[in-house]
C-alpha cells in the first residue's frame, strides 16, 4: 500500500472513501474542469483517494493546493495510487497524506479526471464509495462497508487484548508466558 507523503510529523486520518480516477494517456485532452468537480463534491469526513486509469504515472497525482482544498472541503485524508509533490507545503498543513513517493513533476497537461465518486482500484484493493479508509504511520487500510461492524468490533478486540498482553509484560511476564496466557503476541 502507498507510504505517508514526506518524512515529517504524522497525523492519521480516518474517513469515507470519496474515489477520484485519473487517467495518463499522452492524448487525454479533459481539462481541469472534471478535476476541480471531482474535489468539489468532496464532504466533510470523507477521505480522498485518486486512481490512475492508465497506470504510466508519469506525473504526481497530488500537491500542495489539492491538500488545501480537500483540507478546507473538510475531508479527513488522502491516499493517491500515484505521487505526490510539493511535500515541505503538503506536510506543513499536517494533513495525512498517502502516496507511493514524490516526484516533482505536476500532472496539469499530463492526466486528467475521468470519473468521481466512483469504484477504483488501489494496491489491488478495490475501493467503493462509502468504505471505511484509515491511514496512518504503518500504512493504509480499506474496510468494506458491508461488514465494516465486525471488522471494528474485532479490531477493538484486538487492541484490548494487545493492551492486556503489554501491561503483563510491563510488570514482569515474559513474552513467552504471556503469548501462553493471552494468545496474542
């Protein structure tokens, strides 16, 4: 899955997924009209998230001023198939961003909007409008709206279990006895 814009101080970002596909071809002649529709529907606490149709990625997908305006739309995070740029600016709004690295050359002539709030595909992990998206230092995960309950009641579960297995550790259990007792490592 894609890696945290920069190296800078993270913030994690939860949402609902808001899908924006984007397309690379050499002849694409969309504009930036489809563009600035696709963010301008964006709602508050949803999280952003931009597919490449065509996969030759030859531009960043992201930047500074889609940061701002999906920021100011109030969305919770993005998460591109793609690149971002202008990092120092990106990261400053500490605002979660997810990519798969920067490159510094700008998509205006180079890609363009195809369809929003839309199915895409990220990392092999199809994405539907409304899906739970969290992000955060480790990576990104998508859940499926369809069962998205019991994947937070059995991730609370988790937490809970891992919480108990440290405090036991913390006061003197061994990593072993504690895998034994708890189950969780």
């Amino acid at each position: 899955m894609p890696q945290r814009a920069g190296t800078g101080p993270l913030k994690a970002g939860t949402g609902l997924a808001h899908a924006v596909r984007e397309a690379s071809e050499p002849d694409l002649d969309l504009g930036t009209e489809a563009g600035a529709a696709g963010l301008a529907v964006i709602r508050a606490g949803q999280a952003g998230g931009t597919g490449g149709a065509g996969g030759l990625m030859r531009s960043a997908y992201w930047g500074e001023l889609l940061t701002v305006t999906a920021r100011m739309r109030g969305a919770n995070g993005a998460v591109i198939d793609g690149y971002h740029r202008d990092t120092p600016m990106v990261l400053a709004q500490q605002w979660p961003v997810f990519s798969r690295g920067a490159f510094g050359q700008d998509s205006a002539v180079r890609t363009g909007i195809v369809d929003f709030r839309c199915e895409i595909e990220l990392g092999g992990v199809w994405i539907r409008p409304g899906d739970l998206v969290f992000g955060d230092m480790d990576g990104v995960v998508v859940v499926p709206r369809a069962c998205e309950d019991e994947v937070l009641r059995r991730a609370l579960d988790k937490v809970g279990s891992e919480n108990r297995v440290r405090q036991a550790i913390e006061a003197g259990m061994s990593s072993t006895e504690a895998l034994a007792r708890f189950k969780v490592l």
